[in-house]
C-alpha cells in the first residue's frame, strides 16, 4: 500500500510541471489574510488580529508583543525592530530603521582605556555583554510609530494579548529551553537576569509553564503610555538605576573580559558605563523616519529592502551580481550556482566590512553598491572554476561564529497591505541584563556590531548607531492584481526574511534565486537544504580561515564539487543550516495566499 503511494505520488510529480509543483509544495493557502511567525502562539495572536478587523500592521505589532514574551531571548523592549510596509490603498512602501545609539561617553579612546592592566594595548572588540554592550533600545519606539502611521489599533489593544500571556504563562519549548542553556553562564552574572530565567539556579524545563509578571507589568505600562513611559518616564528611570549602580561598582554589569571568558586576556574594568542619563530622552526628542526602502530590479522583479544601518543592501548587491549569469539555467543544488552564490556573498561582504557605517556619520552612500554598474564589475572578479582567497579579495577577514538571535514575521492583509517585520535583541539574551523590577532583557547592539578601529566607518562614537544584521524585504511585479481584480503597475508577489545574523543576507539570497529564477513556493524555498559561507561581518572571531558550512541534505556529489573548486567545505546536520524563515507570496495564477514557515524553528504559516 504504502510502495503504491508512492508510485502515484512519483507519478504526480512526473505530471505537474515543476514549477507549480515547487509553488504548492506544503504551503499553506489564505483568500483573507495570511501570517507567518517562528512561534505558534505569535502566529495565532496575529491571525486573531486580522480576523478582529485589524491589518497587517496591528497584527504585526501584535505578534512583536507576543514575540517579546514567547522568544524573550530574541527580542522585546530592549532591543530594536526593522520593517517594510505596504499601503495597498495608496500603493505606498515604506521602511523604518528603529534602533538606538551609544552612550554619550563611547569614544574610541573610552574603550582603548578600558583594559585592566593600564595599557593603551587596543582589544580586539568590543565588549559582548553587560552594560558597556547596550545601545539605546529603538523597538518600543519603532511599534509606536508603526501603529500612528499605518495601524488601526492603539498600543493598548495591540499589547493586550502579550500583557496576558506573560501573566498566565505559556509553555516551555525546546529550543527556549535550550537557549536558556546554552546561554546559562552569560544569565547567571547578573543578579536580575539569574533570578528571571534562572530560578533555584536551574532554566525553565522543555514542558514548565513560564511567568514573567515584572514583563507583563511592563509591557502593561508601555501599552498605557507609550514611549514616553519608555523613554522619558519609569522605564527610563530604572534603566538609569541600574547605569548608575553599575558606574558606581555596586551592582555587577560589566562583562569580565572583552570575550566573555574567563582564560582571556585584556579584561574591561568593572564600574563603568557610557550612558550619562540624557540618551534616552534624546532618542525620543529625535525619533526615526519613515523612508523608501532601497530596491533594485532582478529579472522582471523589484526587490525591496531596508536601508542603512541595515546591512539588507547585501541581499540586493549579491541579486544584482547573480543577475549577471544564467542562474535559471543551474539546477538547485548544483556546485556551479552555490558557487556563484558564495563568491557573491564574498565580494558583497568585502564591501560592507570596509565601507558601511552609520550614514549620518560615515557618509555612507549604499546607491553605488547596489548599482548595475557596480554587480557587473564584480561579477567579472568570479572564476566560475576557483574560488576566491582572502588574498584575492584584498581585505582580511572580520568574521561570524555566532548567528544572533532574532525573530522574523510576515503579514499580509485582506485589503492587500503587507508587512515585513525583524526584531532583535542581538545576541541570544542580548547584553545578559535585565533592568530590575523590568523583565527587560537590554540588547548587546553597540558590543555585538561596533569595530575598535579608528577611521573605520562602523567604529565606535558617541550617539552612533551601529552596523545592523537586521534586515527584511519584499518583492513586487508587474501584472494584473487578481486577489483584488484591478491592474496595477506594481503588483505585490513576496514578503518575507529571516533570522540568523549574517546569515540573513546569505539565506535570503538563496530562497530569491529559489522563487525568483526557479519559481518555488515559500515552504519549498524554505525547507530547501541551506549553506552559510564563512566568514560574515561580526568581530567575535577575527581571521579565521574561509570555509561553507552546508547542510548534509546536499548531495556529498555536490559537496565533493565545491572542495574541487576551492572551497573548505563543513558538512551540518540535515536541519542546521540556521535561520527560520517566513515566507507569504501573492500567488500570480490563482491569487492566493501562499504561506511558508522554516521547520528549523517551531513556528507556522496560517492564513484564512
């Protein structure tokens, strides 16, 4: 019975066209709204959402709320929240970059002199946890200005379902256990962030049910007075409690050694901060402003991402350097278009680890690196035969061990409107603080992305804003707009991202080529056998040698071709390439909601 399933399924296979077949593979259908999250109890509050008459930026907001108390070491309050959003009606699309800035002290020279043994000697990083890793957190901020703008909730009612959530608890999962885990020796340095996650010494157990009623009082607080309650008000109070207590050596919040380990050498002085108690005032006097997102055109498409300090660019610069071959023609899969792809990766990246920085710092001008002139030039650089060397891409490498720990949603509304969505503490459990009396874990954004070299446009400045992994898109077409009977110029086709760190870039890259020259689906692009190439943009692990790190999905053919080619190939298990996607796409042919969501997380896709 079961040899004859599978004959009529190979059968099935044989008859549909591929692309159709890849289109359908697993996804989930909507006519009304579809949403895709990395936690069930955030994908269900969005769909709710939807349903009670909200649109995709109130579900949006919503699922953040929920996010912050389900995936608490990804994301919340004190980290910061990137978006896309489009106004079906007014046929708008607009970007926000909400996140914060350094403490008024973060000079250079702060940092140079931080090293216990009174040297000059220049520490490698920055620190990656503890106080002197927080930048002002811009995610309360970002959800305000959502809502004003493009919601029809207020923060009340968008919150409601995370004030509820943190009060009678949710479930323990696996992975939040783990992370509990493998973050325990960062958690349990610091007095409030023990007593949180750490009861009796022991993380919460896969199965327990979870509290967190100093969150949910809050997020409760937030809801009611909004960011002025954060940034000027009793949030803002106790996170200068907590500076001051830490400057004044009375409440451990320095990170012992600039790696966090105890065998390395240059440790940071205890007793200090950069914050000077006027930040976060200054942060909500000047808050960020909506912009285009920046785009290029790939193949009849238009792809859209966030700008700087998002690195997204990097997604569009490898596109428009993949435009330049035939990658229609390559299987998924084949050696010859990863290679392609990670030779991309490498001369993308070079650009951004020695140009990008905050723009109203550096300059930073991303139009010239996301240009068809630009791609066209480098892709000249790529030997479809041998991979480049760090020697050949004339810039050493400054590399990732760590993929961060982030949550990605999608949302897509019955009037057409859709939004994209990233959120982020960081590193897992960012800075390892949590502001007392709070339940707010602060973010690790200025430690975990800021360089110590001087002249370097990323290095550390007071009032800065780092270098963001963050990033999401969407991509648009030309064509009739069934779902809403009308033509438009501009036709909505996918919203989607991912988690991961520098991984994002590279994972978007793959699942675009995926749907864009292979016309998959959002849950074929998503389970997909995934490659992260080595090294990214982080400073944690500085000149390690290049390697590709691939899933063991990939045919050992496959993997045996690339080390021919050059590349030093790490075979993963068959899941752990990393990141958790979340995919929707306004499917052309039936005008439906097509929703994907990565089996690497436990999240879903659900639309109706």
């Amino acid at each position: 019975m079961l040899s004859g399933l599978r004959l009529q399924t190979n059968e099935m296979q044989r008859r549909i066209p591929v692309t159709l077949w890849d289109r359908y593979y697993q996804a989930r259908f909507g006519k009304s709204g579809m949403v895709a999250a990395a936690h069930p109890l955030a994908a269900l509050a969005g769909l709710n959402a939807l349903q009670e008459g909200g649109n995709a930026m109130d579900a949006c907001i919503v699922m953040a709320g929920v996010t912050s108390v389900v995936l608490p070491h990804m994301c919340g309050l004190g980290g910061d929240a990137f978006f896309i959003y489009y106004d079906a009606k007014n046929q708008r699309i607009s970007a926000l970059n909400s996140s914060g800035f350094t403490g008024d002290l973060a000079t250079h020279g702060f940092f140079l002199g931080m090293n216990n043994s009174g040297t000059r000697n220049t520490p490698r990083m920055m620190p990656q946890d503890g106080i002197l890793s927080v930048a002002v957190p811009g995610a309360p901020m970002g959800y305000e200005i959502g809502l004003k703008e493009f919601g029809s909730f207020d923060l009340k009612q968008a919150f409601e379902p995370a004030v509820r959530l943190a009060e009678n608890g949710f479930p323990v999962t696996p992975s939040f256990s783990r992370a509990v885990f493998n973050e325990r020796y960062k958690l349990e340095k610091y007095p409030e962030s023990g007593k949180v996650f750490l009861e009796g010494g022991k993380g919460p157990k896969i199965g327990d049910m979870f509290y967190q009623h100093d969150l949910a009082g809050t997020l409760r607080g937030f809801s009611e007075g909004g960011t002025e309650y954060f940034y000027t008000g009793p949030f803002a109070r106790q996170f200068y409690r907590l500076n001051d207590a830490i400057a004044a050596g009375t409440v451990r919040g320095c990170q012992d050694s600039h790696t966090g380990s105890s065998s390395s050498s240059g440790s940071w002085a205890k007793g200090k901060s950069t914050f000077t108690g006027n930040e976060f005032r200054r942060f909500y006097e000047r808050p960020p402003k909506f912009y285009t997102p920046i785009h290029v055109d790939y193949r009849g498409c238009t792809i859209y991402q966030t700008g700087p300090v998002s690195q997204g660019f990097l997604t569009l610069e490898q596109m428009k350097i993949l435009e330049n071959f035939d990658m229609p023609a390559l299987e998924p899969g084949d050696p010859e278009g990863i290679h392609l792809m990670i030779e991309a990766k490498k001369l993308a990246f070079r650009d951004r680890n020695l140009y990008a920085g905050d723009p109203a710092y550096s300059g930073f001008d991303v139009s010239g690196f996301i240009s068809a002139e630009h791609t066209q030039v480098l892709s000249t650089l790529i030997n479809p035969l041998k991979a480049l060397s760090n020697e050949e891409l004339g810039t050493r490498g400054l590399d990732t061990d760590i993929q961060g720990d982030t949550t990605f949603f999608a949302v897509v509304d019955g009037q057409g409107n859709a939004c994209s969505f990233i959120h982020s503490n960081a590193f897992s459990f960012g800075s390892g603080l949590v502001v007392p009396g709070t339940g707010v874990i602060l973010n690790n954004r200025a430690g975990r992305s800021f360089v110590l070299e001087e002249g370097h446009p990323n290095c550390v400045a007071p009032g800065k804003k780092p270098m963001h992994t963050l990033n999401c898109y969407m991509v648009f077409r030309n064509g009739s707009n069934t779902l809403h009977g009308s033509i438009l110029e501009r036709q909505l086709y996918i919203v989607g991202g991912t988690p991961g760190g520098d991984g994002q870039p590279q994972w978007n890259m793959q699942m675009l080529n995926l749907m864009l020259d292979h016309g998959f689906g959002p849950q074929a692009a998503c389970d997909f056998p995934r490659w992260l190439s080595f090294p990214g943009t982080d400073v944690l692990n500085l000149d390690k040698p290049m390697e590709v790190r691939m899933e063991s999905r990939f045919s050992p053919k496959t993997r045996l071709a690339l080390g021919k080619l050059g590349h030093s190939v790490r075979s993963l298990e068959p899941w752990a390439g990393g990141g958790g996607a979340q995919i929707i796409m306004l499917d052309p042919d039936s005008g439906l909601l097509l929703g994907g969501s990565d089996r690497r997380l436990e999240g879903m896709a659900i639309g109706y």
